[in-house]
C-alpha cells in the first residue's frame, strides 16, 4: 500500500472520507448497518468509499446505543499496553496513533474510528501480529508461536493462492505456502480478540481476506461467538468474492497497476 506523507494523506484522506460520507445521503440509513453483537467489517485498504460506509455504520452502531469493543488489525497486538497508556493519560486519537501505531497505514481513514471509540468510551483492542511474529511464524511453524497449527489444507492452499496472486506471480509457491502460515496467524489472532470481547460486542475492522468466512477469522471463532457473528465484506466493483455473510460493493479506487513495478523490477535488474 501507498503511505503518503502525513500532512498530504490527512487531508486526501479525510476529505475523501467526508466526500463519500456525504454521498450515502443525510437521512439514508447505512446500508451495511451490522445486525449482530460480534461484527467483522472488511475494507480494501485504500477505498476511501468503504472507509466512509464502515464508519457510518460503526457510527450507528454506537447511536442506537450497543458500545461494542472496537477491535483493529491496524494496532499490533503487543501495542496494546502503549495503547491504554496513552489513553489514560487522556490522550486524544492522535495520541493514541503516535503511542501505538505503526508504519504501513493511511492513519487518517482510521483516525474517524478511534475518536468515535473515545467518545463512546469502547475499549480499543489491538489485533494484529507484528510483522517480527509473522517472520517467527513462517520460520518456526504456528503451534511454536502459540496458535492452533491444525489448518485444513483447503484453508492454506486458498490463502497460498491468493497471496501468489497478490504478489503478480513473482512469489515462487514455498514462500506463499509460509506466507500462508502467517496470514493464518493473523485470522487466529483477530479471532481471540473478538472472543474475548463477545460478550459485551465487537467490531473489527480488517482486510477483506481476514473476514471471508472460508479461510478468514470466521473460522477460527468458537461456535457459540460464530453464531453471534457476522462478516461483511466491503469489496470494490467487480471483485467477485462472495465468501462472506453479506457483502456491499463500493466503487473502485484509482490507483497505479501493483503490478506494473513488481514487472519493471526484474527487468531492471538484469539490464543492470
């Protein structure tokens, strides 16, 4: 993903999220407006459209009175303690980014969401694994790393595929089969996050991939948290996935082909 620099991404992205606001309608209900306590709301990365239908449905969620723990792929899981510091030492959603967040997001799509989480007076959990326990992972195995490292092998050959995929064909199948591994312990990490916050409720905002109920998180909740659940995928126009309890499509976000420099690379390296 794109990062750009702080002050340019701020005010792209802000004011691409207010504009797709205002495009669902000053009176029009949200039309993903969850229907269960534990709800797993996906995103493509950089759509500033499903951005604005995810927190306008976080945002209704929250006036009609549930106050479910918003929980984020977006914070590393052993942020947490940082994140809790710099909340009770009064700080606002910046401060809390700045004490616990890290590189890699366009931190002002989900700026929107953690004020709304602080105002509300919801606990803010992180998710994630950290890119140095998903290198543990693809190194030493899930179970080494505490996760449940009996995966069916549909699962992995799923995630493999779609990270070859992701990657333009330039990952050779090894490396996408322990990238596979990693992914899973992302979806298992989310999981727990959830289950430990199901009782009260839970909104998780994450990745389309981590919410298909085939080979995402779903999977990996308890029966009982998996009854109370609901996974909705906020994919963009002609993206044909449908593995998730409902979908809604946004428009496609313009960007520059992925693709494109992972081609350029290797053809720039061998006219070097």
């Amino acid at each position: 993903m794109t990062v750009l620099t702080p002050s340019v991404s701020r005010l792209r992205s802000a004011a691409a999220v207010f504009a797709a606001c205002a495009a669902l309608g000053a009176h029009a209900a949200p039309p993903l407006l969850p229907q269960r306590p534990v709800v797993l709301l996906g995103e493509v990365h950089d759509n500033a459209a499903a951005h604005a239908l995810r927190l306008a449905a976080f945002e209704a969620v929250l006036a009609r009175g549930e106050r479910p723990a918003l929980v984020m792929e977006q914070f590393d899981r052993e942020r947490q303690g940082a994140l809790d510091s710099a909340r009770a030492a009064g700080g606002d959603a910046d401060a809390l980014i700045a004490a616990a967040g890290g590189p890699g997001w366009d931190w002002s799509f989900y700026r929107p969401f953690v004020a709304a989480a602080l105002r509300a007076g919801v606990p803010i959990v992180a998710a994630n694994v950290s890119r140095a326990d998903a290198r543990l992972v693809m190194r030493e195995g899930l179970a080494a790393q505490g996760f449940d490292a009996d995966v069916p092998a549909p699962v992995l050959d799923t995630l493999a595929g779609e990270i070859e995929g992701s990657h333009c064909g330039q990952l050779d199948a090894a490396m996408a089969r322990r990238m596979a591994l990693a992914q899973v312990a992302r979806d298992q990490s989310m999981a727990r996050a959830l289950e430990a916050h199901a009782a009260g409720g839970a909104v998780l905002l994450a990745g389309n991939g981590h919410v298909r109920t085939d080979v995402g998180a779903p999977r990996w909740l308890s029966p009982a948290t998996r009854a109370r659940s609901e996974a909705i995928g906020v994919v963009e126009a002609g993206d044909g996935t449908t593995a998730f309890d409902r979908r809604v499509e946004v428009p496609r976000q313009n960007r520059p082909d992925p693709c494109a420099a992972m081609r350029a690379a290797p053809a720039a390296s061998a006219a070097g």
